[in-house]
C-alpha cells in the first residue's frame, strides 16, 4: 500500500511543465517541511496553483483529492499545512489499534480485512460529498484496480473533460478514493456502478491502485504526454514530440525498511500459500508487487528506507507512532540529497546537491518563478496552468 504523489507542470511556451506523485503506505506521512509557496507568494498559495497534474494511489490518492478538490469558495479543501493534523486526527479512526495479540490478529486476517473500512467510507463521502473527477482544481491521476475483470482502471481528470456527461470515469472522488485505499487484508474492496446515457448500469469493483502501479512517475507522465499527442487545449502551446527536459517532477513517497535483507530464497521455498500471504508480520507476496513496481522506474530520490520496527507499519496509528514518523519526517529535511545506486540498490549522497531541504527551497523557487512567468504570459488565465 504506497501512497505516491506526484505533481507536474508543463508550460505552455514559455516555461515548463510540472507534475507531482504521492505514493502510499498507510500511515506513513511524511512532515516537517513549511509551506515555501506561502513564503514565496503569499498566505493564500495552495499546491494545487502550480501543478497541472497530482498523482496518487492508495492513501497518496486520498491527499490528491483533498489538495485538489474545490471549496465552496472553489480553493482547495486542504493546504500542505493541514495535511498533517488530518492524519492526526483520523487514522487512529481509520485503523483502530485493537487489544487482540498478534497471534488472535493474523488469524482474524485469514477470514476477512483486519478494518471494516466503514470510517473511511463516511469521512470520503464528507469531506468529498457530490465532487467528481471533473471538478477538480487542477489535473488528476488516481489508480485503481478491477478485481472483477482483473485490470487497472485509471481515473484521470483530462481523460473527461471533454466528455463530462458520457464519460464513466467520471466518478464521485470520493468513490475513487475508497477504491484507490481499499488495500488487500487491510480494508475491504470498494463497489459503486454509474449509469451511461443509455440507462445502462457499469459497475466498477476496485482495490488499492498500488497492486497496478504504486510508482506513478511513468503513468503520471504517460497520461500528460498522451493528452499533448491529442493536442488539449490545456496544453495548447507544447506541439509534439514532447520535450521531457521541460517537466517538473516532484515525488513524495513514503519511507520505508529496506535496510536489512527481508527474505531468501532458501526461505522462500518452504512457503506455502499462507507464509506468502503472512510471515514475520508482513505480507511477502504485496511486498513484492508493491516493492517492485516501484523500484523498477526509481532512480533518483530521497526516501528513508531505514524505518525499525512500527514505524515502517502501514496501520499502526498509535500516537507514539505518529510522534515517532513525524521526527523522521523532521530528520529527513537535513539529511543529503540521494540517488539510488541501480546496482548495489542503496541511496547514496548526489555530491554539491545540498539537503534534502535546500533542495526543496530550490524547486519551490522554481515553480514559483514559472507561475508567475505563466500569469505574466498566458492570454488566458487557467488553474494551475
């Protein structure tokens, strides 16, 4: 389960394109950055100003649409700064910490989802209420995956835009949401149906979008460069082929523990159904997938993968541990900017590249500059372009 967030911004002429992916895994949340874009431009700058595109899946999607979905005063319904104190607040809710022992826990895992996914529900349908894919403030990507047909279903916003009444994927985001975070033995898979034009009835039966891809950089650049070729008038000004020099990407993705060797395959073949399923209080076969996926298209930055014990859990939502991800969120700012060495599969410091914080300083100062540059530029003012 790996929430992934990824933000890109593409210009028109004059600048560059920018996107964002928030990756996901569980309760991980990563803090301790300020708000630069405040900084910068002032008390009412929201991410969602300048990125054309945020990209999440699993609980990376559930910020996307709270970073992106409109106000009654058509702003977004969170800032960075809130994201936090949501976490906070609700996910001792969302994975409630039993009094069960492990043992009683796994054997439970065997019949049914560890959470009933009922607060989740609830706090979707709140938060979110009748907002669908089109209405958001800036570009979207969500990932999920058709348990019934056994396929990934994308959810992005350009794919319906121009076709709002006819278009299924335009759905409620808070039914994509509950689909994106339905992870396998954590919550219980999400159904809904939408009805076409012609009455008939479509029904989509999701899970975690992490099990199709839990690292969103190739979708999330696939789909804007897929929208370049049908020349949207979003992008009116790049003409193919597309320049890739010209994006922004940034990747926000949760930390993890991969610094000691897991498994084996002396280990492994013993494994029968149930060791894959649970061993060692993880799960060995969406470690693989979800791991994989994303190693596959990694190769530059900067993620703890040195979390001990509970704090490389994905539900344990205690308030020791939430204290305890928020310092590593903290640590992280001061630590050196890395790239991931393909071969040996450790990060390893990008030498002048500064912390990880100045690094961040440097890209919001980018952004920052070419949002202004657009306004300056742009013959017609559109959001987050």
């Amino acid at each position: 389960m790996n929430i992934m967030l990824y933000f890109i911004r593409t210009p028109p002429t004059y600048s560059r394109l920018t996107l964002t992916q928030e990756d996901g895994n569980g309760v991980k949340v990563n803090s301790g950055k300020k708000d630069g874009f405040r900084e910068l431009d002032g008390e009412g700058a929201t991410l969602a100003d300048y990125f054309d595109v945020i990209a999440g899946t699993s609980t990376g999607g559930l910020i996307t649409a709270m970073l992106s979905a409109p106000d009654a005063h058509n702003r977004p319904l969170f800032a960075a700064k809130d994201i936090v104190p949501f976490y906070w607040e609700n996910y001792p809710r969302i994975f409630p910490q039993g009094c069960l022992s492990s043992v009683l826990n796994t054997m439970k895992s065997l019949t049914g989802t560890k959470y009933n996914g009922v607060y989740l529900c609830k706090l979707m349908r709140k938060l979110l209420g009748s907002t669908r894919l089109h209405d958001t403030l800036t570009g979207l990507v969500i990932p999920t995956f058709g348990v019934k047909k056994l396929q990934p279903i994308l959810f992005a916003s350009y794919e319906v835009s121009s076709c709002v009444k006819t278009c299924l994927l335009d759905a409620k985001v808070s039914d994509i949401c509950i689909g994106t975070a339905a992870a396998p033995t954590y919550l219980p898979a999400h159904y809904f149906k939408m009805e076409d034009k012609d009455g008939r009835v479509h029904e989509f039966n999701l899970i975690d979008g992490g099990m199709a891809a839990n690292n969103l950089k190739l979708v999330a650049i696939s789909e804007v460069s897929k929208q370049i070729l049908k020349e949207d008038p979003v992008f009116f000004d790049i003409k193919p082929p597309m320049d890739y020099t010209r994006m922004l990407v940034i990747s926000l993705e949760t930390c993890s523990d991969t610094s000691e060797l897991k498994f084996d395959a002396k280990k492994a073949a013993k494994w029968g159904l149930l060791s894959w399923l649970y061993e060692d209080g993880s799960s060995p076969l969406i470690d693989v997938y979800s791991q994989g996926s994303a190693d596959l298209v990694d190769y530059h930055n900067c993620v703890d993968d040195t979390l001990k014990e509970t704090l490389s859990s994905v539900d344990t939502s205690t308030e020791r541990n939430l204290e305890g991800l928020v310092k590593v969120g903290e640590d992280s700012l001061k630590k050196p900017v890395t790239r991931v060495n393909l071969d040996t599969c450790h990060y390893e410091p990008i030498p002048n590249a500064g912390t990880n914080e100045e690094a961040l300083k440097r890209f919001e100062k980018l952004l920052s500059d070419e949002k202004k540059l657009r306004e300056s530029r742009c013959p017609h003012k559109m959001n987050g372009t």
